[in-house]
C-alpha cells in the first residue's frame, strides 16, 4: 500500500511536471548561442594614422584620408573617429592644387575638403600620443574630443599607413613603434574591458610583422607585405608629381566603394582582392585570435555604424498616444496606476539577429517543477529500500 501511494504521488508531479510545459535546451541551441555568428557590439570607433610626413609621403596621407571619407560614408561619426596625420600635404607649397588631397589621377574627389576633423596634427603624431590613445591614459585636461571612449561593446578599426620595416613602423621619420608596443596596448586594452573586436590593418613595408606579436583575444589582423617585402604605390599623377595612393590601400577601396550601410556583405570578400596580382606583395591575414569565422564577419561590423532598429507601425506619433487616451480625450494629469492602461506606447525594439541567436529562457515554473520530480524520484527510491521492494 505504501508503494502504490509513493508511485500515485510519482505520477502526480510526474504529469504537473509535463503540464508545466518546460523548455529544454537542446545540445544544438547551446551550440548556436556560444558560436553565435554575430559580432554583438553597439558602437563602431575608427583609429586613422598616417605616421609620414613630407610631401614624397603624399600618398600615405591620401591612403589615410580615403579610409577615412569610407568609413564616414558607412555611417561612423566624427565623434567616434581619431584622426591623426601629419597634415603638411594640402597646404604644402609644391601643391598644384592648394587644400586639396587626391588619391587618384583624374582628381575626381577632393579628400581634404571642408567636412575633415583631424585631432592630431603635425608634431602631435606620436608613438607616446598613440599608446595613450590606445590605452586611454591622459591627464583630467584632455580633451574628450582627442579620446578614445570606447568600451567592452565597442568594435574597433585601426588603420595605419607610413614606412616600416621588420616588426617596426616610423612614425614622422623621429621615432619607431615596435609590435611588441602594440601588443602590449591591445593587452591593456582587453585587461580594461576597452573593446569588444579589433580590425587591425597595415600597409607598410614588412607589415605582415607588426601583428605577429598580438596575443590579446578577438584581434582580426591583415597587413600588405611579408616579411623582406616592400608595400608599393599604385600609381602616380604627372600634375602633382608623385604617387598618390598605395596598391594595398587602392584595392581596399576599390572594394569598399561598392559597399552601402545595409550590406550584408563579408571580410572573406575583401580578403580574396589582396592577390598577388593586384598587390605586387604578399598580403597577411592572421585570425587565430578571433573567435567568429570571416566568412561571417560583415564588413559593415567595422567599416560601418548600422543601427538596426524596428518600429512598430502605429496609427498616432508617440507625443499623442503619451498625451491622450483610448477616446481620444487629452490625459493632463501625470500618469497614475489609474490611467497607466490608456497608456500604450509603441514597442521599439533592437534587432538583435534573432536569426543568427538563439534566446534561452527558463522559467521558474520550470526550475520549481524540475526539482520536485528530483525529489519524487528520491523520495520513491528511498521508500523502495526502507519497504524492501
């Protein structure tokens, strides 16, 4: 009798245990949450930094400033964009055209312009300048304008261009940054919390050495040469007499052209343009650090700022649903539990790429039901042993 009272009492919590409806997580969900293919970030920075100066480096400066209108285009502000240039070329007395920078012969764009925001100019190019950029390590007198205020969700693009050489880069033909420095930076950097991916790209002779060093987790890295490689310009206009952009950087652009706000398209696709062919070098590429797969990394995840919010349609704006009820009479008083339910505002919602996620949820119904049936079947073992059955 006791026997068939624990067993009736088993199947008791047994059927409330299904009636619960539990959610089970399948080895596959887990799965797909861990190796989510999204980068998860919500705020895109770009460091820019040409590191020459004199007028034969014309073209790292117009490298700089080409990188620099792509990603305004793509939707990152001024405000999350450090620029730092010599900027001695527009103004610079052999300029057959005063204020102006060009990467292409048939001078088709003005890069210099009017809409150009540089915060570190001339002499404020620095190895020192850079690292506490990097590392966020200023004075209280800083401005914020001139830092990098980025944080753990924060997807990072730096760019640098200039002459180098084995795991070195120039920097105003003064001093050198070595790859341990900047790997050591990118330490601090993760140890802070300063960022959640990086995109780190060269051109310089001998690139492919400056990230050889990095050992900080979810570094994307690409340079434009080997080792004993030189990093070539691609072509030069005869009217301001020199090169005006580096093959590296050409190729780069001559992709991201074709890119909008929106594009859904990879870093495999920009990868596959550094041939051997269109580079005259042999481009690096070094993913061992980063834990997403390129082929799902969009381009847009550092290039770009997109935004992807939904608003629900709805039939008045906000202010008036937020000023009158459901008759349409204008609400006055302050919101109170009397008249919070004619109050619906419209649902705005982040679109996270639900798609590419799986959300886990487990209710405490669940939990409370999974540890009853625990305890039945215990509790039934334990009858089972005191009864002799």
């Amino acid at each position: 009798m006791k026997f068939t009272s624990c067993f009736l009492l088993i199947t008791i919590l047994f059927c409330g245990f299904i009636l619960a409806d539990p959610q089970y997580i399948t080895t596959e969900d887990a799965e797909q949450v861990i190796n989510s293919t999204s980068s998860r970030h919500t705020n895109n920075w770009a460091v820019l930094v040409s590191t020459s100066r004199f007028w034969f480096n014309y073209r790292h400066m117009a490298n700089v400033l080409s990188l620099y209108r792509t990603v305004k285009r793509l939707g990152i502000p001024d405000s999350q964009i450090i620029l730092m240039l010599s900027d001695d070329i527009a103004c610079n007395p052999r300029n057959a055209f005063p204020g102006t920078v060009f990467n292409n012969m048939d001078q088709a764009i003005d890069l210099y312009g009017d809409l150009i925001e540089v915060d570190y100019r001339g002499y404020e190019v620095t190895v020192e300048n850079f690292i506490r950029l990097l590392t966020d390590r200023w004075d209280a007198n800083h401005p914020r304008s001139k830092r990098l205020l980025t944080d753990e969700n924060s997807n990072i693009f730096i760019y640098l261009t200039g002459h180098g050489g084995n795991e070195f880069l120039k920097f105003q033909d003064a001093e050198e940054i070595g790859s341990y420095d900047i790997a050591d930076a990118f330490e601090q950097m993760y140890e802070k919390k300063r960022y959640n991916e990086i995109f780190f790209m060269i051109d310089t002779c001998q690139a492919n050495s400056m990230y050889e060093r990095f050992y900080s987790p979810n570094i994307l890295a690409v340079g434009s040469s080997a080792v004993d490689e030189s990093s070539y310009s691609h072509h030069s206009d005869l009217d301001i007499g020199v090169a005006v952009i580096d093959r590296f950087t050409y190729y780069t652009l001559d992709f991201l052209e074709k890119i909008k706000k929106n594009s859904q398209e990879t870093m495999d696709k920009l990868f596959d343009v550094y041939t051997y062919e269109n580079v005259h070098s042999t481009p690096g590429i070094r993913t061992d650090l980063f834990k997403r797969d390129i082929h799902d990394v969009r381009l847009t995840d550092f290039f770009g700022n997109v935004q992807d919010v939904v608003v629900d349609e709805v039939e008045d704006d906000l202010l008036y649903i937020a000023n009158h009820n459901e008759n349409g009479d204008r609400v006055s008083e302050p919101m109170n539990d009397s008249n919070k339910a004619d109050f619906k505002p419209s649902q705005i919602s982040l679109n996270t790429d639900t798609d590419e996620s799986t959300m886990l949820r487990i209710t405490s119904q669940n939990k409370t039901a999974s540890v009853l049936i625990t305890l039945a079947i215990l509790g039934a073992i334990w009858v089972s042993l005191k009864q002799g059955y």
